[in-house]
C-alpha cells in the first residue's frame, strides 16, 4: 500500500523537477542577459518561479490522479500504468517544444512564449521562414535531449506503480486518491492566499530578464490563451472617468492645422509600409549612417517626422495602427478577430467614399496572421500577393522579393485608375533577411545581415521612385514612407526599449509643395497619428479616427511637444520630448526611465493603456 500510494507524490516531484531543469536550460541559453545581475539573482529566479512550476505541475498531476483513481477501483483490468505512461510522454513532447521554441523566440520577441505564435498557425510556411535565422539543429538537439531527459527522470523517480495490495478495499484506495486528488488545489492557486497565483507573483527583481526567467511557459501559453479578449480590463489603474479624461488630453489640439505640404487636395496616394525599419539604421534619425541613403537622401527633399514611434511590435499590429489610426494591445492583436476589425475606421474605405481606386501590394500570403480579413474589411478593391507573381520570382522564403513587388508596381500604376490610394508592404527585411545582392555589410552574425536587408530594400525603393519620377501620376502624387514596427538589432536592443520603437517617417512625391522640401516636424507622435495627419493635409475629416492626431496642428496644451505610447507584452512606454518611461503590467512598475519624464507622464500611460484597452474590449 506504501508504494502504490507514493505514486501521486513521486508523480508531482516528477514535473517539478522537470520545469526547474527546464527553467535552468532557459537561464544558461540567455546566460549573457544575466551580466552583472545582483547577487542572488538566480537563485531568485527559482526560488520565485518555483509557485508557478508547482502551479503548472498540479494542473498536469490533475488527470493521472484520477485514472489512478480509477484503476484503483478496477483493479488489474484498467490499464492504469499504460494510460499514465502514454499520457506522460505526449505532455513531455508538448513541454520539450515549447521550452525549446520558446528558447529562440525570447531571443528575438524579448517575451516569454504565451498565445502569440498561434496567431500565424494557418500559415506555416511564414512561421518556418520566420524562424529561418534560428539555430535549427541545436534546437532540435535540445528538444531531443529533453525527451530524453524526461525518460530518465520518470524511470527514477516514478518508476513502476505496485498493485494495491491484496485485502486493501477499493473504497479506502479511492478515498486516498480522492485525497491526493483534492490536494492539488492548493499548488494549482499558488497557495493559500485569497487571489490565485498569477506572473506578478513570480517578479522579484528590477531586471526584467530576471522576472521572465522565472515564469514557466507551459503555463503562461495556457494563461494567455485564457485571458486574452475576456473582460474584465486587466490594466485598471484608474477610474475610467479619469482615464478617458487624460487620454483625450493628447487629442485637444490648441487650434486648427495651417501647415498645407500638398499643392492639391486630391492627390495620389502611395502608401508604402517598410518592414522592420529601425530609427537606430536611418542616418536623418541620429542611426548609423550609410545604411538607408535613399531615405536620407528623401529628408532633403521631403518632409521627415523625427520622433515617430511604432505602436507595437509586431507587423499586424502595426498594419492596424497605420491604415485605422487604432492603438495596439499589450497581450493580443485586434486584427485576430474579425468581429472587431470590422468596427474599425480604416483609410481606404475614407479614400474610396471620395472616388479613390484603392489596391494592396504584397509580396508575401496575406492570410498571414489573419491580415487578409482586416484588409478585405477596409475596403481594398484589388490585392496583389505571393500566388500573383511567377514562381521563378519567388526566390525568398517569404515571397517575392522588393525588387520583384517594386517592379510590378511600376508596371501596373500606370494603369491604376485616378485618384489613387494604393498601400505596399515589403517584407525582404524581414528574417531570414535573405536578400538578392552582393553583401555590404560583413559579418555573419544577426545584426549584419540585417543590415544588409534594410539596405537592400532601401537600395530597390530608391531604383523604384528614380523610375516612378518619369511616370506621368508622380506629379500629383503624395509618397508615404513608413516603417510597420522597429527591430531589435542592431544592439540586441531590450524589448521595452524607446530606441526599438522609433521608425521613420517621409513624405515625399510630386504632390508636395516646393517651399516644404527638406522639413523636419519634430513632434512626437505614434503610428496611430498618421492617419488623421494624412487626411487633414487631403482636407478631409478625421473624426472617425478618435485614436489618431494631426502631427501638423498645434499640440494639445498638456503635451506641447507632443506624445507617444507604444506597448509591448505585458507594458508600455511613453516617449516625450522630456524623456521616456515604460512600465511593467505585470510587476506594476516601472522598468526604467530616460530624461527627465514626469510623474504625470506615466499617469497618462496607464491611463492611455486603460482606456485603450476598454475600447478594444467594447469593440
């Protein structure tokens, strides 16, 4: 009776040690995260991230305790011992591909793996190429030895399970099981204490790494998966009253947009989006020279936005921000569900009620996280994507290449029925950052060849407008030249991190007034903003676009130099001419500041983030 009844607790011990072996593989990966931490700080992340790893193991425990429950009322007829076995092994696979995917993807998302990879399930071959820069054969080495691993720790430390023993009532073995069954309660909330254990339990320190490596992935993917879209809003910091109060402080201008850059009221529009574009690469931003000459070159000419920052992280998100003027989520994207993007203003619908033809250019599949449903709803007539180009010009793993996407657009503009709004993505910066040119940069490491991809596709959109320029629609045309989201190479930049989030923003084309070439508007401004800005210099309204603000009119009193909030998994920045602060949801604090930001600054996130995400919901 002993041996058999040491099952459950041999069982749990089992995915214990498991999860802090798996914890401990995560720590030594990113071992370089930890430089210069404070001492105890590992020890931290154990001890700390033991609440969750039990958590994680109870909910685990929960259905081999009740077929042994099971088996103890049946007897040897049950295949009690098989069924655990089998159960086992699949959980340890699932365990082992998430510890080991969830590796590579902290490396370049700066986040512990939750719901946000399934959001590209129905397009495999973009989650393959995506990956396409990540150590493969290590991984699958380490996924391997993990499964290995758990072999050998259930061999030693549940083993076989004794048959119950002869004269031992099958009501009595039921009632221990139902014992061990009902125990599991407790490690499954954390504990005793009144609210049930959540991430912020597992935050110790003031280095975010630290915190993240304490979290246990297993359970943060089934949490996030739980909480994602559900109400009630997690980011309450105030009164909704007095959130929605200082989040309209932002969109009060002191008067009326003066500032005309266009020579007419209805001229083409070529929107072009890049991919992954980084402040930190542009020249006329303060980034490394000689990387993007094209769109150095263009600021002497057009009119260059120096303190625009991206709303997200991710290319969805940015899509929604540009094209609806819509802030993103912290946890989730709005584009995943139809219902909501359905509600949302969007640019070309605007443009078509005023008698633009409208069409989207991509190189790549446009179900890729669900971007076809939103674009289809705002109003594209015509979509050119992967399956439109001929397979001989499909030679990067995503799609067709800039040059390729570039080069059809030269072709068909031409054609393209007058006033136009016509929207482009690129996507060669994208990883793999596989590229069609001579290197320029040397180096084999991340960083080089994604220089290398911004510089190719910087070299191909200047060869486009070069051409563009002999067109007959360039001359009352308006080019909008924007990044979709920042990188964080060069650098290895921190995934909070204001340099991460600052892009590049120009217009340029035969549609601007002589007097404005060479402007710089120094405001600080988000993605979201472009919208309304775009649509006041066409003299339309932007009412319907309550999230977005003109960057030319006058800024609002409580933000004269304008503001910014970007957010990213589980937090937010701020960016004003004063300095940057972002903030932890989790932790419920600040992570670092640059400048002098105010107190009022990071009220006005929280209260941005709260109101923002009531939206969302209300959708």
């Amino acid at each position: 009776m002993k041996n058999r009844f040491a099952f459950q607790p041999r069982y749990f011990l089992f995915w214990l040690f498991y999860f802090v072996l798996a914890k401990a593989l995560f720590v030594v990966y990113h071992g370089g995260r930890l430089s210069g931490a404070a001492a105890g700080t590992v020890a931290g992340i154990f001890g700390y991230g033991l609440r969750l790893d039990a958590a994680a193991t109870a909910y685990l425990c929960a259905l081999p305790f009740l077929l042994f429950i099971i088996g103890s009322l049946f007897g040897p007829r049950f295949p009690f011992e098989r069924l655990v076995r089998f159960f086992t092994a699949v959980l340890v696979g699932v365990t082992a591909l998430l510890t080991v995917a969830d590796l590579e993807l902290y490396r370049a998302w700066g986040f512990r793996l939750d719901a946000t990879p399934l959001q590209y399930l129905n397009t495999p071959q973009e989650m393959v190429a995506s990956a396409g820069s990540a150590p493969v054969a290590l991984l699958l080495a380490l996924w391997l030895g993990l499964l290995a691993l758990g072999w050998l720790l259930y061999g030693r430390v549940v083993g076989r399970v004794p048959a119950l023993p002869p004269g031992f009532g099958k009501s009595r073995a039921t009632v221990a099981g139902l014992l061990y069954l009902a125990l599991l309660v407790v490690p499954m909330r954390g504990g005793l204490q009144q609210i049930p254990v959540n991430q912020s339990d597992v935050y110790f320190s003031d280095r975010p790494f630290a915190n993240h490596a304490a979290i246990n992935v297993p359970w943060n993917v089934v949490s996030s998966l739980r909480l994602q879209n559900a109400g009630p809003n997690p980011y309450q910091f105030l009164p909704d009253s007095a959130a929605t109060r200082l989040t309209r402080q932002l969109y009060t201008p002191t008067g009326p947009d003066t500032v005309a850059l266009l020579r007419t009221a209805r001229p083409n529009v070529l929107f072009i989006i890049l991919e992954s574009f980084t402040g930190k690469l542009v020249g006329h931003l303060g980034g490394e020279p000689g990387v993007t000459p094209t769109l150095d070159s263009l600021s002497q000419v057009g009119v260059s936005f120096q303190n625009l920052y991206a709303a997200g992280d991710r290319s969805q998100k940015g899509l929604v921000a540009l094209l609806s003027g819509y802030p993103n989520q912290p946890t989730t994207s709005i584009i995943k569900s139809p219902r909501k993007t359905e509600r949302l203003p969007h640019l070309a619908q605007v443009l078509r009620a005023q008698g633009y033809s409208t069409a989207y250019y991509h190189g790549g599949e446009l179900a890729f996280a669900n971007m076809k449903s939103y674009l289809v709803t705002a109003g594209y007539e015509r979509f050119t994507e992967r399956a439109d180009f001929a397979r001989r010009d499909q030679n990067s793993k995503w799609g067709a290449h800039d040059h390729v996407l570039l080069a059809r657009m030269l072709q068909e503009l031409p054609r393209q029925r007058a006033p136009f709004f016509v929207t482009a993505f690129t996507l060669s910066s994208h990883e793999p950052f596989d590229v069609p040119m001579p290197t320029h940069f040397p180096g084999e490491a991340e960083a080089a060849r994604f220089r290398n991809s911004v510089y190719y596709t910087d070299h191909v959109l200047g060869q486009f407008l070069l051409q563009a320029r002999r067109q007959a629609w360039w001359n009352n045309t308006v080019v909008v030249l924007v990044a979709d989201h920042g990188h964080h190479q060069p650098g290895d930049t921190p995934n909070h991190a204001p340099e991460k989030f600052r892009i590049p923003l120009l217009l340029t084309g035969g549609a601007l007034r002589p007097g404005v070439q060479g402007r710089r508007i120094s405001t600080y401004g988000s993605q979201t903003d472009v919208a309304a800005t775009l649509l006041t210099q066409l003299r339309l309204p932007a009412t319907n676009f309550p999230w977005s603000r003109d960057l030319l009119a006058p800024a609002p009193p409580a933000w004269p130099g304008g503001a910014a909030f970007y957010c990213f998994t589980d937090g937010f920045g701020v960016a004003t001419p004063a300095g940057t602060v972002t903030f932890d949801n989790v932790a419920r604090r600040e992570i670092e500041h640059t400048g002098h930001p105010t107190k009022a600054q990071l009220q006005f996130g929280k209260a941005y983030e709260q109101a923002s995400f009531t939206d969302f919901l209300q959708k």
